[in-house]
C-alpha cells in the first residue's frame, strides 16, 4: 500500500505516525519507538512524505505493521 505521512507524535518511548493510505477514507496509524528495530524503517520519514510498502496490522483499526518495509516515494509520482 501507499499513503502520505500527516502527522508525526512523538510521546515517551513511542513514536505515532498518522498516515493517508491511498484510497482509503480515513487515517491510520502505526506505532514504533527507538528500541525497535523497525524504528530504522521509519526514523528518516517526515510529515507530508509519500511512502509505499505498507500493510494492515489490523484493517478494521486501522493499524499499520510496523515491520512493513516502507520506502519513500517521489513527490513526481501523484
């Protein structure tokens, strides 16, 4: 899946980031932290960045993994 990052919340030990999945109507959410190894995946990404690789922790939450392998996409492309 594909979205943009809207927001970035960074709260104790536990980092949030909002993102708009493409084609889906509501925001979702991922949590991860600098203890985590998927901590590498997200630490560069910004608010308003295009990012692809996504996949549901839990669709019906509209949770994120993680641990998905997310990589950042050119602006050019949407």
């Amino acid at each position: 899946m594909e979205g943009q990052i809207k927001r970035i919340i960074p709260s104790g030990e536990f980092v949030t980031f909002i993102i708009q999945v493409k084609d889906v109507q509501s925001c979702s959410r991922t949590f991860t932290g600098q203890k985590y190894r998927n901590f590498a995946y997200w630490r560069d990404l910004k608010v308003g960045d295009w990012i692809a690789g996504l996949r549901w922790l839990d669709e019906t939450k509209g949770i994120i993994d993680a641990d998905s392998p997310v990589y950042l996409l050119q602006d050019t492309l949407f």
